[in-house]
C-alpha cells in the first residue's frame, strides 16, 4: 500500500477555557492513504469535527504529531478541500461565480478552470441555474453548488463535516451518490464525519468508531461492499453490519 497522504500519530488535545481544561483527543492515531474514503462515526461532541481541523492545519495537537504528504502540518494545508454543514454560499454572487469562488481567491480562473467548473455544474444538474442566486435554490442544489466550489480547486485531500445533515433523508441519499461519483472522479483522498451509520456505510472503505470525549479509537471496519451508496444500501450484508455498528457506537452513547 502507498504511503498515507495524512497520518495523525498519538495525537491528544485538549481545549482551554477560563473555566478549566476539556480533553477532546486521547492517543488518538489515523491514517488516511491516496484515493481512501474514510468515516468517522462516534457520540455528538466526542472530537470528530475537531480531527478535521487538526487534518486540516487549522489546530495544533498538545501532544503528538501530524503528517500530510510527509510533511509536518504545521500550518493549513494546500490542495485541501473543507465542506461543512452548511454551505455558506455567498448571496450576492451566482451559481457559477460561488462555485469559481475558491480559484478566485488565488487568482484569476483560467479558462480551462471555467469549463471544468461548469461542466461538474452540468454533471451535478445546476446547468440551467448557473445564473441563479443562492436564496433562488433549494437545499439540496446548495449543497451541490458547495460541493462543486470545494472540487473545483482540484483537492487532493477532502474533508467533509456532517455536509448532509441539514437536508432531508431523499435529498441525502441523492446527494450521497452524487458526492461520490464526484470524488471517484477527482480521487481525493477523503474524511468524513457523519452521525449517520448508514451514511458512512454506503459511502466509505473504512469507517472508524470513536469512544466518549476525549475520543480513542474503539473499533474499525473494512467495507467490502461493492457498488454507488445506493446500491449499497440494498445490498444484503448493509443490515448486519449496520446492526453491529449500531450496538458499538450505542454503548458509548447511553
């Protein structure tokens, strides 16, 4: 196997406050190699969100250390791609210009840029809505419209923050497609926090099972199930092993 595009090692982090110190991260290690989907599923607050931002530069661990293409993550990250839950869109810009948004900011998108970005528009069905304002879309071609703005600097490392979770399950279950076809396309190496088991089921290679704040690793799981997420989600060994999931990240809910 390649060596890992990310690797985070032993990594503990705590946050400090006036009012004391909340250990979020306990010997937490997790490697992430070239064109790998990776889940992370655990209870709300255990430190998903903040594994991402270390990932991404924007934190730095208390102890232990983290590697991106070999390098020390000291700083945030180039040819990173960051979607969140929402898709902060900017109002006063179209479409086209939000999805040209992250090439903007690094200078003038060559023409060649333009094409790709407004053939994912085509490929993600915004083509007759290239002109269209924000407020003029629903949830669902948002969060497209935000996915194609984090492609379109042509990452290749992707984190994704619960990008589905303020929309309803249809909407999820299209955009899930969707969003993978995509990435299969650019192969980004990609990290997905999610609360949903069967979101990180169907979607995934690799799903990682975190404890109760500060979050260690519990369990992991290879998916060998083939297909789309959809696919995957009529597939007869989706339910079984939903169900032994369910019974882990339970335990350390309740």
């Amino acid at each position: 196997m390649s060596l890992p595009l990310l690797q985070l090692s032993h990594v503990s982090m705590a946050y400090h406050t006036l009012q004391g110190e909340t250990p979020v991260l306990d010997d937490f290690s997790l490697s992430l190699h070239p064109n790998e989907f990776v889940a992370l599923l655990g209870p709300s607050g255990c430190g998903k969100s903040t594994v991402l931002s270390l990932a991404a530069g924007l934190l730095r661990p208390d102890k232990g250390h983290i590697l991106c293409r070999g390098n020390p993550v000291t700083a945030p990250i180039a040819h990173l791609g960051y979607m969140l839950q929402k898709d902060h869109l900017f109002p006063w810009l179209t479409v086209r210009e939000n999805a040209a948004l992250g090439l903007s900011v690094r200078g003038k998108p060559t023409q060649s840029q333009m094409n790709r970005i407004d053939s994912l528009l085509a490929a993600c069905g915004l083509a007759d809505y290239t002109n269209r304002y924000p407020s003029q879309l629903s949830g669902g071609m948002r969060q497209r419209a935000a996915l194609i703005r984090t492609l379109a600097v042509e990452p290749d490392l992707l984190l994704l923050d619960e990008p589905f979770s303020a929309l309803d399950a249809q909407t999820r279950l299209k955009l899930a497609d969707e969003v993978k076809s995509r990435i299969a396309e650019q192969k980004c190496a990609t990290l997905l926090v999610t609360h949903d088991i069967g979101e990180a089921i169907s979607m995934a290679d690799r799903i990682l099972v975190l404890s109760r704040r500060p979050a260690k690793l519990l369990h992991e799981h290879l998916i060998s199930i083939p297909g789309t997420p959809m696919q995957r989600r009529h597939d007869p060994d989706f339910t079984p092993l939903f169900d032994t999931i369910w019974k882990e990240v339970e335990n350390y809910v309740l």
